[in-house]
C-alpha cells in the first residue's frame, strides 16, 4: 500500500482549523471557544508535519514544539481568565461580557 | 603691546559678569567698585594704548586684529575681527573716559538703591557693547554691539521697575530703536550682496575701486547709505525715529549722562562716519542727511525752549547737537561731526551730571519753575554747569565754540552745504544760549520755588569730582580742533587716515584762503550766542512774567512746542493706531481667528464628525472582533494568492 499523499493531510488540516474558526465564533460558551482555538492550533500542527514530512525537513517539528509549548501556557493563562471571569461575573456567556467598547 | 588693543572689552564683560552673577549678595561699596574699576581699567589701558598708537606712522594706524572666524557657510564668511584705526581710538577714550566718570558719580547718586548689582552690571555691560561697536571690524560684528547698547538702553531706562511710566519709556525706546536696527540690516544684507564682503577694509578698498566718483540718484550705494542712515536715526534720535530719547529720561540721571554723552546716540554719528566711504559716493543721500540733521537741530531747539522738566530740556538739547552732527556729515564734513561728538560728550555729560546734583539735593523735583536759588547751596554745581552751559552755547573759548563753529562755517564753505544750513544753524545756536541759560537762570538764581529750604550742600567729592573734571575737560577740548585761523586742526590730521578710501570733496581744501570770512562767520554766531544768553536773562533772571504772559497768549503755539510739535501724538494716532487696528481687523479676527483657529477647529470637528462610525467597530464583542480577524485574514489570503499567480 502506498502512502497517504501530503493533500489530504493538507486537506484534513484546513477542515479542522475552519471548523475551529466557526466554532470560534459562533458559539458563546467561553470554554467551547477556547477548545476552538486548541484545535485551530492543532490544524496548524497538522499543517507543519504534513511539510515536514513531504520535504524531509525537520524545521517544521521544531515549529511544532513551540507552538505545543505556547499551547500550554495558553491553556494555563486562559483557564486561570476563565475562573476569573466566572468568579467575577458568575457567567461563561461572551455577549454578556462586552464592557470594553469605544 | 598695542596689538591687544581688543582686551580693553574684557574688563567691562568681567564687570558685568561679575554683578549680574554675585552682585546681589555683595555689600553695595564692593559692587560700585568693582563697576568703577571695570571701567577704569578699560580707560587706563586704552590710555596706554594711545599713546603706543600716537606714535606709529599714520599709513599704520590700522590695526585689525583677527580673533576667529565667527560664522562661515558657504560663501559667506564673517570673522570676528577688531579694527583700531584714529576713528575707534577716540570713541574709546570717550566711551570709557567719560563712562568712567559717570560710573564714579553713580556711586554716589545711586547710593542706598536696592538694585545696585544690577544698576553696575548694566552699566558695564552698557560700556562693553559700545566698545564692541567702534572696535568691530566689520558690519556684523558692529550689529551685535548695535544690538547691544539697544538692550542695554532698554534695561536702564526701565531700570526703576516699579514705574509704569518706566518701563514703558524702556520699550518705546526698544520699540523706536528696532525700527531702525530692520533698516540697518537690510543695508547690512544689501552690502553683502553687492560687494561679497562686510569687512571694512577690504569692502572700503572695493568701493573705492568700482565706484571712483560719486553718483547722484538712486544707486546701490544709494540705498545702501540711506538704509543704513535710517539705522542711525533710530540710535541717534533723528527726525523720524527722535521720539524715544526724550521719554528715555525715566532712567537715572547718570544713565541719561552715558546714554547722551558717551554711548548710544553717538552709535550713529560713528556709523555714517564709519561708512564714509560709501557715503561720501552718495551724494542726494548726504543732502538728505543734512536735512534732517537741520531739522531735527531746529525742531529740539525749538521744543526745549519751553520745557518744564531740567531732564528734558537737555534731552532735546542732545537731540539737537545730534542735529547739528549730521548737519555736518551731510555736508561731508566727517572729521567736524566726530570733533562736535568729542566735545559735546564732555559738556554734556557735565551738564546732565550738574542735574543729578540738582535733582539730589531737591529730591527728585524735575520742574525747572520749582527749583530756583540753588546757585549758594549748590556752588561747585552751580559754575561747573555754567562752564557746560557756555561750552553748549558756543562762547568762545571754550570746546562748544570750536566745534559748533566749524560745524556752521563747513555748512557754508563745503561744496556740499549751502547757506540756507548755515543760518539755521546759527538760529539754532541762538536757540541753545537761550535755553541753557534760561534753564541755568531758573534753577539757580531767582527765589526758590521748593521747600527744601536754603541749607544743604553738595553731595560729596564722588559727585562734584566728576563735574570738575568734565568742566576742565568741556573748557580745553576745543584745543584738537582750532580753526585755520587760530592754529592747526590736529584731529582732522588725525582722523585723515579714516578717510583714505572716501571720495574727497574738497571739504577742508581751501580755507586758507577765507580766514577773513571764516572769522567773521564764527564771530556771527557767537554774537548770537550772547544774543540768546542775554534775552534769556532778560526773561528770566528776575522778572518771570513775560514768558507766562505770553504762553497765555498764545496757547495753541506754548502747547505745540511743548509736546514737540505733537509728533508723539500723531505717531500714536497714525502709526500705532494704523498697526492697532491692522492687528484687530486683519492679523486677529481674518488671520489668527479665521485661518489659523479655523484650522485647528475644523480638524477638531472633522473628526468628530467621523469618529462615530469608527466608535461603532469598537463593539466590545469578542466574537465581533474574531470575525473581523477573520475577515482580514481572508483578504490577506486573497490579495497573495492573486500576487503570487
């Protein structure tokens, strides 16, 4: 059997980030969103192995890395944001929270 | 030694330096000193100076001394340089000798003012910036002096900063005087682009080659001299720019000695003689110099005739010297101008100094009908003022004579003056006894009219020494200018090589063969002289009713003359009321309310206006803000991937 072409990684990888950026902004749970952009992030990643492995580079694994890395203090940060937000404001609605407007 | 002429500006400089910085914690005996021997040291070494510069050959007696080269761009280059020629050397002797003098007077005369570091520091300063200017060696450099006693005269006019009417005297003196200065500048600039230099050797030197004979009509050099004569009239209180020096009496009385004797309204006189070599190639701009050298002569004889104020008297006394001075510029007579400004520093001088002793001892009363009787009280006063008097009325022998006699017999002789000169001239040598003696007789003979009662005497060697020595000096200077009939003019040798590169008009050629009519002329205007001198004591020696009867007779012509034939007014109506109403028509409600406001206002409004549709984007929903990133990255995708292709 051959190998699955670098497309439908390609392919697979721009579904996920679209669903990512529609969920993004269609949904205003603050959590759902914020698992939108993991999987935007992870669509990316998917990206860069898909290159990687079709030029035999390995630049992009270490894009990769980083972009897991900064994943992570984002998940940390954003959680943190999260209960804060809760905390303050007893919701997760994101329409409800729309004070900082010219 | 004599190449260092230029350090004679240090001292002043230190002087002020030093009473501008510390003066004020000093003790005022320290700061008076060290004011007075700023100067003095100025004077003694000019003194040594002079006599090493005596003695050099007259083709060497210019010295100019390179310091550094101030600006340079382009082609355009101006070095400070210093120039030591006969013409600087004798207004430095007078600058710093008779500043001298005024300091040590001041001493006394300004004792127990609060102000003194400042009075002393400006002073210096005062000396320091008439220094600059006769020792400059070019036009630039002249200009910062120019500059400088401006400044100077405006801080010691205004000097009294608690008098309203002091400080205004100080910016119309100010104001007057920059009106001037535009003009000295565009003759300035004008040199410069005519001739690619402003270094007075080498440019005198240009014009003598490209312009050897005079031209009449309206050449460069024409605008040039008449541009930078109008500078001059403005420090020299000639007709039109005459109007800030009387007001200037707001000052101290030693200030109006400096301002009238040895500093700034000579400026002027020294800057047409300066110029002589571009004067003396125009020959309709030297006419009108003499016209309104006369002019003025007659118009300030005339007005001082009527003044109630001592200070003022002598104010438009000087302005009409400074009058008799350009009379005789413009009939080419540049060495007679400088002898008269030589010898009326001294009188002068004296003469203003006599009325600080005056004012001292009455305290401060300025009205000549309130003072009266003062000739016992007042003794040395009262005969080193008469010596004054008489040197300023031309009796012979004293200084005033010999130059104001060769001043009406060049009027005459020149083939540049014309008899009409003459005669008024010697109107207003009529006019001048009769005002000086009428002051002299009102304030010292007569019953007093004051109520400082008989006793009180004079205010100390630090007042009277000054006014004897300036007394001694008013009687005698005559002698560096004796008329050809007498003995030899040893000034105009002097000065001859000033005048190397000056068109010759056979001014001084030829009186060896008139001595007859050059005596008769001189013995004419002392018989005017003693003419007006003895109408004065007429009128007001004793029986003071004739001059009131007839101010009360004719009141429209007493009013004229005592406003000064009303320039001041029509000034104020024409000219500041002109600027007046420009400024709120034009400049404030068109220019400043509609252009410049309008501008800023419209872009206020503008924004304004536009700023609600940008305030709408600024939701404050997140989910907004994501599709608009989104939004935004799409057309970045767009806009690419149509480059690319």
């Amino acid at each position: 059997m051959g190998m699955v072409p670098a497309t439908h990684y390609l392919a697979l990888g721009a579904v996920l980030f679209v669903i990512g950026v529609a969920g993004f902004i269609v949904r205003r749970n603050v959590i759902t969103m914020f698992m939108s952009v993991e999987l935007m992030l992870n669509a990316v990643n998917l990206t860069f192995l898909a290159y990687a492995r079709t030029w035999n580079q390995v630049d992009a694994h270490i894009f990769v890395f980083f972009v897991m890395t900064v994943a992570a203090a984002e998940a940390a940060v954003g959680l943190a944001l999260i209960l804060g937000l809760d905390r303050h404001s007893q919701t997760l609605d994101i329409d409800t929270v729309n004070r900082l407007q010219g | 030694m004599i190449e260092y002429f230029w350090l004679a500006l240090v001292p002043p400089l230190a002087g002020f330096l030093f009473n501008g910085l510390v003066g004020k914690r000093l003790p005022a005996r320290i700061v008076s000193g060290a004011g007075c021997a700023a100067t003095g040291a100025s004077f003694l070494f000019l003194l040594a100076v002079f006599a090493e510069f005596i003695r050099l050959p007259a083709e060497e007696q210019q010295i100019v001394h390179r310091l550094f080269t101030w600006i340079q761009a382009g082609t355009f280059t101006a070095e400070c340089s210093f120039l030591l020629d006969p013409l600087s050397m004798i207004m430095l002797l007078v600058i710093t000798g008779v500043g001298f003098l005024i300091h040590v007077y001041s001493t006394a005369y300004m004792e127990g003012e609060t102000g003194l570091y400042r009075y002393f520091a400006y002073l210096n300063l005062f000396v320091f910036m008439m220094s600059l200017l006769v020792m400059a060696g070019n036009y630039l450099l002249l200009f910062v002096g120019w500059e400088g006693v401006g400044l100077c005269s405006y801080l010691l006019i205004g000097y009294y900063i608690e008098r309203k009417s002091a400080g205004d005297a100080a910016k119309k003196a100010f104001v007057v005087n920059r009106v001037g200065d535009a003009c000295f500048l565009l003759g300035v600039f004008l040199i410069f682009k005519t001739f690619g230099t402003l270094e007075f050797g080498s440019l005198f030197e240009t014009v003598s080659r490209t312009h050897p004979q005079p031209e009449s009509g309206f050449t460069v050099l024409a605008a040039i001299t008449l541009l930078l004569f109008l500078g001059a009239t403005g420090k020299s209180a000639q007709i039109p720019l005459q109007v800030w020096l009387p007001d200037a009496m707001e000052g101290p009385t030693p200030v109006s000695a400096l301002i009238h004797a040895a500093t700034m309204v000579t400026a002027g006189v020294y800057l047409v003689v300066r110029s002589a070599a571009l004067y003396s190639r125009a020959p309709d701009v030297l006419l009108l110099i003499a016209v309104v050298g006369v002019l003025t002569a007659l118009l300030a004889a005339l007005t001082a005739l009527v003044q109630r104020d001592i200070k003022k008297v002598l104010a438009y006394s000087t302005i009409s010297q400074l009058g008799y001075m350009f009379m005789a510029l413009g009939v080419g007579a540049f060495s007679t101008g400088i002898f008269h400004l030589f010898t009326h520093a001294f009188f002068k001088a004296l003469l203003f100094l006599g009325a600080g002793s005056v004012l001292l001892r009455l305290h401060h009363e300025l009205d000549l009908f309130r003072m009266g009787g003062l000739r016992n009280s007042l003794k040395v006063t009262c005969w080193t003022m008469w010596v004054g008097t008489a040197a300023l009325a031309g009796i012979f022998p004293l200084s005033g004579f010999f130059s104001k006699d060769e001043i009406l017999w060049r009027a005459l002789d020149s083939p540049l003056g014309h008899p009409v000169f003459w005669v008024a001239g010697l109107v207003v040598a009529g006019l001048t006894a009769f005002y000086m003696c009428r002051l002299m007789f009102l304030a010292f003979y007569g019953s007093p009219g004051h109520g400082h009662g008989e006793s009180g005497s004079e205010a100390g060697t630090a007042v009277t020494a000054p006014l004897a020595i300036l007394a001694g000096a008013a009687a005698v200077a005559g002698v560096v200018g004796l008329p050809a009939y007498l003995g030899d003019h040893r000034l105009d040798h002097f000065l001859a090589p000033v005048f190397r590169y000056s068109y010759d008009h056979g001014v001084s050629a030829g009186h060896g063969a008139s001595h007859s009519l050059e005596l008769l002329a001189g013995g004419a205007a002392l018989a005017i002289s003693l003419l007006g001198a003895g109408l004065a004591y007429r009128l007001y020696a004793r029986d003071r009713s004739i001059p009131r009867r007839l101010a009360n007779r004719y009141p429209g012509l007493h009013g004229t003359l005592l406003q000064q034939f009303r320039i001041d007014q029509a000034y104020s109506r024409f000219v500041v009321g002109g600027l007046k109403v420009l400024s709120r028509r034009v400049l404030w409600r068109a220019v400043d309310v509609g252009v410049v406001d309008g501008a800023v206002n419209g872009t206020a409004s503008l924004f304004r206006r536009w700023s609600g549709v940008a305030t709408r984007m600024q939701s404050g929903n997140t989910r907004t803000y994501a599709a608009w990133i989104v939004t935004g990255a799409a057309l970045v995708f767009l806009y690419l991937y149509s480059v690319i292709d």
